[in-house]
C-alpha cells in the first residue's frame, strides 16, 4: 500500500466516524421552512413599496411637469393643431 | 389565491416534516409548488449536507449554512432550468457559504482587538480514535479549497466534473487541488508517526 493510499483510507475512516457523529436538529424543517416564508414575505413586500415608490415618483414629476405649463398654452404638444379633413 | 387556514400533508414523509403544515394566505398555487418540492429534497438532502458541510469546516454553523443554501433553493426555484441540478447547486451554495465563513473567521483572527465569537468545531465534539483525530487536525491546517477538494472526493466519492461543477472550479484545478491536499497531508501524517 501506498503512503498516498493509506492516507486516503484514513481519510475516508476519519470523514465516516465524523460524519456519523453530526445528528442534524430535529426541529430544522419547522425553523428552515418559517425561515423561508419569512423573507419571501419581506422580499415581496419590499417588491411591492419599491414599486408604489416608483409609481408614487412618476405621477410627482408628472403633475409637476404639467403645473410647470402656462394655464392658456397647449399642454402636451408645442405647435398648432393638425387641420383635419372634414 | 388560496383560502385562509390550509392544511395539506408536507412533502414525501420523514421526521423532519411530521405534521400538517398550515399555508399562509399569501402563498399562491405555484408557491405551494415550489414549497412542496423543496420540502421533498430538504427530507432527502438536509442531514447529508449538514454532515458535508462540518466536515468542510463550517462547525456549529453547519446547520445554518445549509439552511440558507436551502433559502437559496427556494428563492431562485422558478430560475432553475432543471430540478436534478438541484443537489448540485446545493452542494455548490453550501461550499460557498462555508468558505466565505471560514474567510470571516480568518478575517476576524488577524484583529485581535475584536471580541472572537466561540467557534467550537463539530468535529470536536464527536468523539474521534487518536489516529482519526490526528487526520482531523492535519486536514484543519490545510487550505480551504484543498479540504474542500479533498471532502468532496473521499467523502462524497464525487468524479472530478461534479467536484469542480461543486466547487465553480476547472477539472484541472480539483485534480492540482485534491493532489496537493493528499500530499501535505501524507507528508504531515507521516512527519507526526
């Protein structure tokens, strides 16, 4: 046997009996899966204030923007009317 | 949207999900989905990683370093192009997570000014032969990606693609990094006989 193969037995020995030792926590499921449901509440509720934000900010400018116009001047377009066929 | 209050039997069986689960309002059809198939690998892959990821290092933290591989999972669930892949990514995470702690850790070492946090090692407290404990010492005093390497090959008895696929790593790089390991760690043993 080699010393590399050797160390390569004890290696595999060494990981079992530590691996075999690890008991995992009986109540991990519940923990993980309150975890889970948690931050995707978060996670969305963070979605949709960011998108009441941008909502909220577009409408802001949008008024502003139209409070900016003249009260007699055209409010969306600058130049005159298209005439339009009868 | 599904009505308030609902029970349903969580996943394929197994301690870890015993008992009806109630599902919150919010959570739609698809979500459910996703929960139940994340359930069903959690009960098959969850005391396999956790034992993975003490033996790459991760300690009294194992437990929460799986966990958040399995949040990660169930976050990006409806990105996953195939559910195989999805024991590899896990692998993959809880790599990750483990040597970004192991970092930390060191991080935290070279500023001795800072409180340093208990980080009692599992494999300390499962009881070891002498031999057995003195392999452990040898591989802690290896780099991270070589015990990594190292754990991934002779414990898990992965092939060199699935290491590296694990690991986000070249095959060469698993072949330098796993010979590399094996030798430090012949030398050192040897040296201690």
């Amino acid at each position: 046997m080699t010393p590399e193969s050797e160390t390569a037995e004890r290696l595999r020995d060494c990981f079992g009996a530590v691996a075999d030792g690890v008991r995992p926590s009986p109540d991990a499921y519940e923990r993980a899966l309150s975890q889970w449901r948690r931050r995707e509440r978060r996670r969305r509720l963070a979605g949709v204030l960011l998108a009441a934000l941008l909502v909220a900010g577009a409408d802001g400018v949008g008024l502003w923007a139209l409070n900016q116009s003249a009260p007699s001047g055209p409010v969306v377009f600058d130049g005159p009317a298209p005439a339009v066929a009868p | 949207m599904m009505s308030a209050g609902r029970e349903v039997s969580a996943g394929p069986g197994g301690a870890a999900t015993a008992g009806p689960m109630k599902i919150p309002n919010w959570l739609g059809l698809r979500d459910v989905e996703r929960e139940t198939a994340v359930t069903a690998l959690f009960d098959q892959h969850y005391p396999g990683l956790v034992r993975m990821a003490v033996l790459l290092g991760a300690g009294v933290d194992a437990e929460d370093v799986v966990a958040e591989a399995f949040y990660e999972l169930y976050r990006r669930w409806p990105r996953l192009r195939d559910p195989l892949a999805a024991p590899s990514y896990l692998r993959s995470v809880v790599c990750n997570l483990t040597r970004m702690r192991l970092r930390h850790l060191q991080v935290v070492r070279r500023h001795p000014d800072q409180p340093t946090v208990d980080i009692g090692s599992a494999e300390q407290e499962v009881v070891l032969r002498e031999d057995q404990s003195e392999v452990i010492a040898a591989l802690q005093t290896l780099p991270n990606r070589q015990r990594q390497a190292l754990v991934l090959r002779y414990w898990l008895d992965l092939k060199e693609a699935e290491v590296a696929a694990s690991m986000g790593i070249s095959c060469g790089a698993v072949k330098a990094h796993t010979s590399r390991g094996m030798a430090a760690l012949t030398r050192i043993l040897t040296e201690r006989r």
